[in-house]
C-alpha cells in the first residue's frame, strides 16, 4: 500500500505542476481519463488536453491527496482540488471540489 500511496502522491505533486504532459506521463500509452461523467480521453496526447483545460481554468490549482484504498470496487483516489476560476467567462472565484477517482493503477510515472 506504500507505493500505491507513494505513486498517488506524485499523482498530486504532477497535477499541481500545472504540466499536462507531467500529468499524462502517469497514464500508459493507451491509458484514458473520463472528468465529470465525460467522454473518455484516450491516449497520453488527450488526456495531456484534458488536464491542460484545468490548468488553464485552475492556473493556481492545488490537489492535495487525501488517502488512497483499496476495495472490492479497486483502488479509490480521494483528493481535494483547490483554486481560483480565472478562465474567460469564470467565476473568478475560488474553488474547492473533493472527489474521489476509481479505477485500476499502473505505475508508470
């Protein structure tokens, strides 16, 4: 469980680098993220766009690991995302969402 949560604390460390390509290097080559029940990327190159879209809306963001568990559903992230919605037509305002992000682990990045 200490690599798992080793790997999911660089997993944070990569998101608040605000490098897309950082952030998909923890993804396979055909690996895919789905954001709010959306489409799935798939493959380093879209889910680098992805997380560029949150840079971009988030450029002061800060994800923070909360824990990681396993169950009988598989691995469970549970992270709080922080920042200031700054992308043309935001909010302006700051943001703070927790979630928790479900799915198989691969350690690649």
């Amino acid at each position: 469980m200490s690599e798992l949560s080793n790997f999911a604390k660089r997993y944070a460390e990569a998101w608040c680098s605000r490098d897309p390509r950082k952030i998909a290097a923890f993804f396979t080559e055909n690996g895919s993220i789905s954001i709010n029940n959306g489409p799935p990327a798939v493959g380093r190159a879209a889910i680098a766009k992805e997380a560029q879209a949150f840079v971009t809306t988030f450029p002061d963001m800060v994800v923070t690991m909360n824990k990681v568990a396993r169950d009988e559903e598989g691995t469970k992230f549970h992270w709080t995302l922080t920042g200031t919605n700054t992308v043309p037509g935001g909010t302006g305002k700051k943001f703070e969402s927790a979630a928790t992000n479900f799915g198989r682990s691969t350690t690649t990045g």
